[in-house]
C-alpha cells in the first residue's frame, strides 16, 4: 500500500480522524485520548498502530505513560498530494477567470 494509500486508510475512520483532531491542540496521553471513546484500550492501540503506519501521529512511551502526538510526514504527504491536485483546477479556473475577465 502507497504511503498516500495508508493515509487515506487512516482517515477514512471517523475515529481516527477525530483521535487526529484531537491531538491537533497539544500531545495526549494513550488514556485520555481514549476518554471520550466506547472502546477498550486495546481497541484504541489498533487506531493508533494505523494512524502511525500512516505516518500521522508518533507514540513515545516515558515510564508508564505512552504519549501520543501529531507526526509531520504523513501531514506533509497529504498536503502535497492535494496541492498537486488542486493546482490543475486553480489553473483553469484563473484562464476562465481571466476570460470572464475580457
């Protein structure tokens, strides 16, 4: 699976996108990003194991305690994959703008 692919994968679950928005303020721990959620830890783990072979999130474990956090690559990937695709449509709709224009 391409990179993109897994990213894709990763944030087709609404879970885990919104395990992604979380952590967009400031790193959580394992267990209080699992707070809000009906589900084991375990379950939990498996969310994160996607999102950070998506290259979305990274985990450190300090002690007892596993933190999680945004990682860049993955956010970094997404966005220049929809740069590219978004700059063919920018192009033709500044040529249609510039003819609306005239």
């Amino acid at each position: 699976m391409s990179d993109i692919a897994k990213i894709f994968h990763a944030l087709g679950d609404p879970t885990r996108r919104d395990m992604v928005e979380r952590l967009t303020d400031a790193p959580l721990s394992v267990s209080k990003l699992a707070e809000p959620y009906a589900m084991s830890l375990t379950a939990v783990g498996q969310h994160l194991a996607i999102l950070e072979a998506a290259g979305l999130v990274t985990t450190q474990k300090t002690g007892r305690v596993r933190t999680c956090a945004l990682a860049q690559p993955g956010l970094d990937a997404l966005g220049e994959w929809l740069a590219a695709r978004r700059s063919p449509w920018a192009r033709k709709l500044d040529a249609l703008g510039d003819m609306l224009d005239e």
